[in-house]
C-alpha cells in the first residue's frame, strides 16, 4: 500500500523530533478482524516498530451486508506515540452515518510562567546632599 509506505516517512520524521503523534482517521484496515490479510499485517507491524499505540478498542463503524446482517469493523482509528497522556477512546453514535465519532482526551500540564522580577528602589536612607 503506497499510503502506508508514504505514513512510514513521515511518521519516522515526525518521531525523530520527539514530539507527540496523533494519526487519526479511516485507516480502511479493520483493526478487529480476525482474518489476516497482507495490508492488516503491514499495518500492524508498522505500528509496532515505530512503538506507537492504537487507542480504539471499540467497533467504529456498522453496517448491513448483501444478506442483510449487521456486521462490525473498527476501521477509524486514532494512533499515539504516548498513550499515556490520553484518555482512553470514546465513541459517540450518529443516527445520519454509519461511522462513529471517536475521541480522546488529551492531558496537558499547564506550563508554568517565567517569574516576575521586580526592581524597587528604596529612599528610605536617600539624602539629597549626597546626590549633588
């Protein structure tokens, strides 16, 4: 898959800065299926030898097939470098789509501020004739 090549550049890029990635989207890879075919076992590899974490552990997406049976894919997926400083994946159902909305929450630290330095100077002990 000529996409899953070009995400692998610019993944390695983008970790070489050490910096949080976020990849998220339809992937069209179902992450729960069973059966494997060549583009799942790429794609997996890929996510593990780049040490990064699928967050969606739910069913994404529902529909019917030719038969009329529901079936399941876990196809829109959000990948983190950090796990750990998100939330674990929620989803949000629609009634106009047959994908769901997937979410995370991302931790911050609120960077603290530069301190204040403030100059004071005192009079106290200021006599004018010195100053002249």
């Amino acid at each position: 898959m000529l996409y899953l090549d070009k995400t692998c550049e610019s993944t390695d890029l983008a970790l070489d800065e050490r910096r949080d990635l976020f990849m998220l989207g339809d992937f069209s890879i179902n992450w729960k299926s069973t059966h494997s075919d060549g583009n799942k076992i790429k794609f997996e590899q890929y996510i593990e030898s780049c040490n990064l974490f699928q967050m969606v552990q739910d069913s994404t997406r529902s529909s019917r097939n030719k038969f009329g049976s529901r079936t399941e894919s876990s196809i829109d997926l959000i990948i983190r470098n950090t796990p750990n400083k998100c939330s674990n994946a929620k989803l949000i159902q629609l009634a106009w789509t047959d994908h769901n909305i997937v979410y995370i929450t991302k931790y911050n630290k609120v960077p603290k501020r530069p301190s204040r330095v403030t100059l004071r100077r005192s009079f106290k002990n200021f006599n004018l004739d010195d100053s002249e």
